[in-house]
C-alpha cells in the first residue's frame, strides 16, 4: 500500500508539472506581433541612419541615391542592400518584454537608428541592435513598442557601416572590349599603344593558310606590346575605387601629374596621378574623367598603376625594319 500511495504522489506532481509547463510554454507564445506597413524598395525616397553620435541622410533625386545636404553619389550597391532589408524586413518572434535593452545593443550607446520615408510618410522607423545567437536574425525594436524582437536575417552591419561613408568610390569605369588606344605617361617619358585589328577568317577555299596572330596591343613604332601586363592594367582601371575623396580643393589645384593614363573608344577617360605629400605617404592624390572631384589612390593602387612606359614591352623586343 505504501508503495502504490508513493506512485500516486509521483503520477500527481508529474502530471501538476507537464500542466504547468503546458500553461507556460502557451503564454509564451500567445502574443501578436506588429503588422509593418506593406513596402517594396521602389517605394523609398528617403532613408536616415543614426546611432554612436552620427547621421547620415540618403535621398532618391533625379534617379539616384545621393547623400544628403552634400549631395555626393551614394554607393549604389549598398544603398540597394538597405533598401531590399527595409523593404523586406520581417519579424519573427518576440525576443523580450523587459527593458534590458544594453543586452541586446538596443539602448542608446549601442543601437542604430534607421528611419525610411515613401515620399512624406514615414514607413520603417526600427532601432537595431547585434545579431542573434544563430547569426540568422537581428534583435529589433519597432518605434512605439518596448518590446524586442527577432527579425529576419543578420543585417545591422549593412547600416551601421554606412554611418561612415555611403559615398561612391568609384572614380573611373571602363569596358577594356571598346577601347583602342592607350596613352601612357611617367616622368616625361610617353608611349602609345594602338589596339591591333582581329585577324581576319581564313576563307574557306584555297590551300590552308598559317594560322593569324592573335589580336593584341602595339606601340606606335609597330612594336607588339606585352598583352599580360596591358590587360593587367585594364583590368585594374574597369572598376577604379578611391580611398578617399579630397573635398577641401579642386580638381586644378595640384599641378602637373607624375603619372597619367588616357583611354579612347566610344568616350575617352583620363587618370592623373600627383606626388604625394611625402616619399612614404600612404596615398597618392589623383583625379580622373570620371569623377567630379580629386581623390586618393592608396600607395599599393598608385604604384600598381605607374608602370614606366617601356615595361608595357616584352623584354628584348625590337623594333621592326
């Protein structure tokens, strides 16, 4: 009897304890989460980032993401990443109702404050703190609620890189396939090089002929130029990024260049490269075609570039005739 009055005792408190955690696993999970308003990344105009005592301001004008009062063009590649996470954002669980804030970067030393505008209504205003745990979602709070939640994907570092500097970097874009000449100077020393005609099919009648040379670069005294290091160049030139923009003079004001490239096809494109400030400065300063203001090349990019004139030449190659 003793022994069926303790299996009772135990059947009661087994079945007293699956209801309590039945009734608090429920509580948990009965709660509504916000309804965000509905929004596609056409939709946005504006976008204000602020958080560790910055702001940066974007506005959509004239078809492009500019920054806002300066007016310079936005990274077009980063903007559309904030404008697909806002357009996209979802919410997927309340994390907490508490005010521990600090434990997930939301209070006011840690979190980042990103604001989206569809024309002069307000349509995301979030405060976001760290990713969760999983690296899958980030820890949110919605302007007017207390609360924080999960939302989708790992994406605060898409905003908070952005507090430095969304500006383009891009201060020159070519396509290597339409150019057919490239002037190149250093020190006083000038060499063209001509884009060389693709060999012509060999027509299907008469006796084989030898196969053609390949397509390629020559100078102008007929000298074929060495193909590996023009396509390095270009290949360094299709995409130029700057480390920085000098925004305290023009584009006049730093007289003549020790280094400078001129590229003709359909549009023509000029780099200039200046001495730097001294012989172990870390950038160089340059401007370009492309660009409406002067930047900096980093030394690394700058000495890549500056190839004197006569190593676009295989060693050993003379000139014919």
């Amino acid at each position: 009897m003793k022994i069926k009055k303790e299996y009772l005792i135990l059947g009661v408190i087994i079945a007293a304890l699956a209801v309590y955690l039945y009734q608090r696993n429920s509580d948990r999970t009965h709660y509504t989460l916000p309804t965000l308003p509905s929004l596609t990344a056409a939709d946005i105009t504006q976008v204000r980032i602020s958080g560790g005592g910055k702001t940066q301001a974007l506005i959509r004008k004239d078809g492009r993401w500019v920054t806002d009062p300066q007016g310079f063009p936005a990274d077009p590649k980063r903007v559309n990443e904030m404008l697909e996470t806002l357009a996209g954002l979802h919410l997927t669980a309340l994390v907490a109702e508490s005010k521990n804030d600090a434990l997930y970067e939301l209070d006011p030393d840690h979190t980042v404050t990103v604001k989206a505008w569809q024309g002069d209504q307000l349509r995301r205003d979030i405060d976001v703190g760290k990713a969760a745990p999983s690296f899958r979602h980030t820890f949110v709070k919605i302007a007017g609620d207390d609360r924080v939640f999960h939302a989708a994907d790992n994406f605060r570092f898409r905003f908070e890189s952005g507090l430095d500097d969304l500006r383009d970097k891009t201060v020159l874009a070519i396509n290597r396939q339409e150019l057919n000449e490239i002037q190149i100077t250093k020190d006083q020393t000038s060499v063209t090089l001509t884009r060389t005609p693709a060999p012509a099919e060999t027509p299907p009648a008469g006796p084989p002929a030898p196969p053609p040379a390949p397509a390629g670069w020559q100078g102008g005294d007929g000298r074929p130029a060495d193909s590996a290091a023009v396509e390095m160049l270009l290949g360094d030139l299709v995409d130029l990024q700057c480390e920085a923009f000098i925004d305290d003079r023009d584009k006049t004001g730093f007289g003549p260049p020790i280094y400078s490239i001129a590229l003709k096809g359909p549009k023509d494109d000029r780099l200039s490269v200046f001495a730097p400030a001294a012989a172990d400065a870390a950038t160089y300063p340059a401007v370009s075609s492309a660009s409406a203001y002067p930047f900096q090349l980093s030394a690394d990019q700058a000495q890549r570039l500056m190839k004197a004139p006569e190593e676009f030449f295989k060693t050993g190659e003379k000139k014919e005739g």
